[in-house]
C-alpha cells in the first residue's frame, strides 16, 4: 500500500479522482493492459519522485515535459489525451526518447511506396465518415441525458478520441502535412493528384523537429491499447503501413513498459490503484 501512496501523495483532489477514474476505466475495458500501465506508473513515480500531473485551465491543450511534469486540461478531460502523454512520459523515463536506429529507413521505404499515400488518404477519408456518425450518436445522447459529466464514459466519445490518435499517427508519417494541407496522392504520371481532408494531427511546424514523428507514434500507440478499442481498429494502421511496420511499434511500446521500467509493486498494490 505504501507504494501506491507514493504514487498518490503528491496530487491534489481533483487529479486524484482523475487518475483512478483513467485506471478503472482501463481495468474494465483491458486488464492485462491496466496492470502494465499501473506497474509502470509505480515504477515511474518511485524512480523519478518529480513525476506529477495537473488538471489546468490551459487552453484546450496537453504536454508532457521533461522536467516530469504532465499538464492536461481540467475542461477536456478525456482519457485517451491522459495515456497518449502518459506514453510520452514512459518513453522519457524509460529510455529517455530513444529512436531505434532503424526507424527511419523504415519510414523511408514506405514513402517510397506508391500506395502509401493511396491507403492513406482512403483510410482518412473512412475515419473521418465515421467520426461524423458517431458525432451524430453522441449528440443525440448528449440531447437526452443532459448529462456532459460523465462524457468520457460514453462509447461514442471514446471511439471519437481513438479516431483522433490514429489520424495522429498518419499525420506523424507525412510530418504534418496530413494536418496541415491534407495528404495528396498523384493517381498518375500525368499529375491527376487526388486531396484528401485534413486530418488530427499536430502539423508542419511541429515536425520541424524531425524526433517528434517516433515520439507521436509510440504516444499515441499507448493511448490506443489503453483505449479497449485496439484490435477494432488496428487494421486501418496495417492497411495504411503493413503489419509489419505496426507490429514495429507495438513491440517498442512493450519495450518501453515491459523492460526499460523496472517493476517494485505487487498484484496486491496495483489492484488498490483504482478504488
């Protein structure tokens, strides 16, 4: 127990009610996955004592920095933005943002695919077709219930934020072009160029820095095995990047969590983190 009280003794009330309401969330829709988080979010805090997060009023945005601290907004308070930084935050301490050395040649055989920016763009078209549906479901239920304190428990919502990570990740491919401009694709050599929507992302600016593509994808990898929506969903980044490149990232999540983070608690202690 002292364990998990370490990991609680530093936050106010209203993040503390936040955080276990993230981990039962988890535990509900994934338990081997709650257990990794909650083993990895001991080991964090019992490693590097800074390691904190706040609810804020910060503009409709979320950061982690690597001072240790996590800043979400108190107004979106939406799980899926709690565990892609979370992921941001394992990758830190857990190996300090390293890129394997093998990533960008990956990234570079698939540019130079010409059915990448096919895929992609009709998979960012479908996405953006079922997040208009779900919009569409949620307002209704939002119309009857009346009720927007409990939104995050909402399917609809939730399979709204996991459309979001994945267009975040295809907007990571293109380096914010996908977001910024929207990815466009020449059918053929007679530039008949097809434009997709614009998509979730972060954009061109912030790809200036070319680290921040791996570091999106493991952020957004976490926050979509976090989500109990993973394996509906999956396909689409398989269909956009091959099975081979996905199952890539997934085997670096797991590295980040399973092996970099040394574990100190107990199944005792993790099943106490969300009551």
């Amino acid at each position: 127990m002292e364990e998990v009280l370490q990991l609680y003794k530093d936050l106010g009330d209203e993040e503390l009610n936040y955080l276990k309401g993230a981990l039962l969330y988890l535990k509900n829709v994934n338990i081997n996955e709650y257990k990794a988080i909650c083993e990895t979010l001991i080991s964090i805090k019992l490693s590097h004592p800074e390691f904190i997060f706040y609810l804020d009023d910060i503009g409709g945005k979320a950061k982690f920095i690597q001072t240790g601290e996590m800043f979400l907004d108190k107004n979106i308070s939406s799980y899926s933005v709690f565990f892609h930084e979370l992921g941001h935050a394992m990758h830190y301490f857990g190996n300090g943002y390293t890129i394997p050395n093998e990533f960008n040649s990956r990234i570079t055989s698939l540019e130079s695919d010409s059915k990448t920016s096919e895929r992609c763009l009709s998979i960012i078209q479908a996405l953006k077709k079922r997040k208009k549906e779900l919009e569409k479901e949620l307002g209704k239920i939002i119309l009857e219930k009346q009720d927007l304190e409990n939104i995050t428990q909402i399917s609809e919502f939730i399979e709204i934020q996991l459309i979001t990570n994945l267009e975040d990740i295809i907007d990571a491919f293109y380096k914010g072009e996908s977001h910024s401009r929207g990815i466009r694709y020449e059918k053929d050599m007679f530039t008949n160029v097809e434009k997709g929507p614009k998509s979730e992302g972060h954009g061109i600016d912030y790809y200036s820095n070319n680290a921040n593509v791996f570091l999106e994808m493991i952020a957004n990898i976490t926050s979509l095995k976090c989500s109990g929506l993973y394996e509906r969903y999956i396909p689409y980044l398989e269909y956009c990047f091959g099975e081979e490149f996905v199952e890539f990232l997934e085997n670096y999540y797991k590295i980040i969590i399973l092996d970099n983070l040394p574990k100190k608690t107990n199944i005792e202690n993790i099943n106490k983190l969300a009551i």
